[in-house]
C-alpha cells in the first residue's frame, strides 16, 4: 500500500522486482512507469479461506503529460509452503482471469475452520474415540493405508505421465491464424527473454523475428495434474509470427509450475516435438 515515505521510482522497482511475471509487461509500458511523478496503490478485491489468500491492489502512476497508467497486483499463497507469489497485469480483464485460474480450495482441509474456537471439535479423533473392540493394532493400520494411498498415487502417475507421452503421437492439426500486426518484433524479444531452458532459441533466430510485422497467439495444450505428491499445471501456446519476406515462424512455449519450489517457470522451443517432451520430461522428474 502507500508509504509517505516511498518515492514513486522505488514503489516501481519494488513492484517489478517481486512480481513473478514482470518480464512480460510492455518494454514500453515500463520506460513511461519510469518517468511517473506520484503514485496510488489500492486494495481491489480479497479472497481468504483455510487453503487459498488472494489479493488484488490497483497501482495508479501520474504521468509527465497528466495521464495516469495503472497496473494491477495479483498476490497469493500458492508458492511452496504457501509463501505469498505476487504477479502483475498491464490490463484488468488479464489479473480477473489470472485470479480465476488460481479458483476455490475445495479439499476438505479447506474446508475445516482454520482454529477450532473453545469447545470445538477436535481436527483429530483421539483414541479414546474409537472402540477398542476388534481395533487393529495402530501400526498395521497406518501401514495399510501408507500402502493403499501409495498405490492410488503410483496409479495416478503412470495415468498422467500416459497422457503427456500421447501429446507427441497426437497429429498436428492445422490451425487456422489471423495475424495481428502488434509490435511483433518486442513480442519475440520478450517470449525469447522470459525462457530458462539451456536450449532456447539462440541468437540467429532472435535476429531473424527482427524481421516480423505481425504475430498470433494459439494456446495448444493445458491441463493440471499431479505428479510425486505435488500440484503441477502445464500450458503449451504457439506463438506464430509473419516475416517481412511472407514466411512464417513459431516459437514453443511451455509455460509449467513443475518446478522444486512449485514456481511458474517458462520455456521457449523452436519447435512443438520438441516442446511437449520437455513437458513430459518435467513430468518425470518433478
């Protein structure tokens, strides 16, 4: 929120320096956020629950010309051990849809109050709860279920991991495309920036998408599974673009959050064989 004490210029760099997703705002839109005079920060809307915190702030920036920009701030507790993620957004049509996707807690864990009051039900039965007639002995029974659980979550695997193997026997069907002529060459350069993966497009083809005049966004592939007792959701987009010279040119990304630490990661591929193994290889090591 607002601190007297903070100039506009390091209430930016704060912002963009915790965000997970800063790499993806508009070049330009940062060199105008670097040049604001005041700022605002504002709580839009709150979610609590027992599994799920989120929030989202409004950021309004004063500009030189008296224009204001405004970026918006999605912050929640799906990071490893429910330590607070933070996101932002040039447009508030893409944090409303970034917040959906985080959705509802629906386990039953989230569901149970997060501290019972005086008098409330215990969140564990005790022994003395429980006849102790034709009770088994508490180890055997804790190792029945260690085994059972463990066989639904082997099962639960092998069904994922089949399903991410089938997505390179799945023929590549065409998509028809309508180019938009959008800043293309900025769109590359920040597709090829956000990617982590060693074997990322190199420098001739950052070069060659220099070249491009419009582009297209085509989301692929997108599931949440889990995979070694963690949550995991992969998403697969195409991003096509149309050269000076007529031809076409994709790039691969695969957008994952299975990582160590559970945090959103991006990879960039020039081709979409190539990408979805990457997905399946992230699925077997997770």
């Amino acid at each position: 929120m607002n601190d007297p004490h903070e100039t506009t210029e390091t209430h930016l760099e704060r912002l963009l320096g915790r965000a997970l997703n800063s790499f993806d705002l508009p070049d330009a839109l940062v060199e105008k956020l670097g040049h604001a005079l005041a700022h605002a920060s504002s709580l839009c809307s709150a979610h609590h629950s027992a599994g799920l915190h989120r929030e989202t702030y409004r950021h309004t920036f004063l500009l030189r010309d008296g224009s204001s920009l405004t970026l918006w701030e999605l912050v929640h507790n799906t990071g490893r051990d429910g330590a607070r993620l933070h996101e932002l957004y040039a447009d508030e049509s893409e944090v409303r849809l970034a917040a959906a996707r985080l959705g509802h807690p629906s386990s039953p864990e989230a569901a149970r109050p997060a501290v019972d009051g005086p008098g409330g039900p215990p969140l564990v039965s005790g022994p003395d709860e429980v006849p102790s007639e034709g009770r088994a002995p508490v180890d055997d029974a804790a190792a029945g279920l260690l085994a059972e659980l463990e066989s639904e979550r082997t099962a639960e695997i092998d069904a994922h991991l089949a399903l991410l193997r089938g997505l390179r026997a799945l023929p590549q069907a065409p998509r028809p495309r309508q180019y938009f002529p959008d800043n293309s060459p900025d769109h590359a350069r920040r597709v090829l920036r956000r990617a982590e993966n060693a074997d990322r497009p190199g420098e001739a083809t950052a070069r060659l998408l220099q070249t491009a005049f419009a582009h297209h966004i085509t989301q692929v592939f997108g599931r949440q599974c889990q995979v070694e007792g963690k949550d995991a959701g992969f998403m697969l987009y195409e991003h096509a673009f149309l050269l000076i010279d007529g031809s076409e040119m994709s790039l691969w990304e695969v957008e994952h959050t299975a990582t160590p630490d559970g945090r959103h990661m991006c990879e960039v591929y020039d081709a979409e064989s190539t990408a979805r193994e990457a997905m399946e290889l992230r699925a077997r090591v997770l």
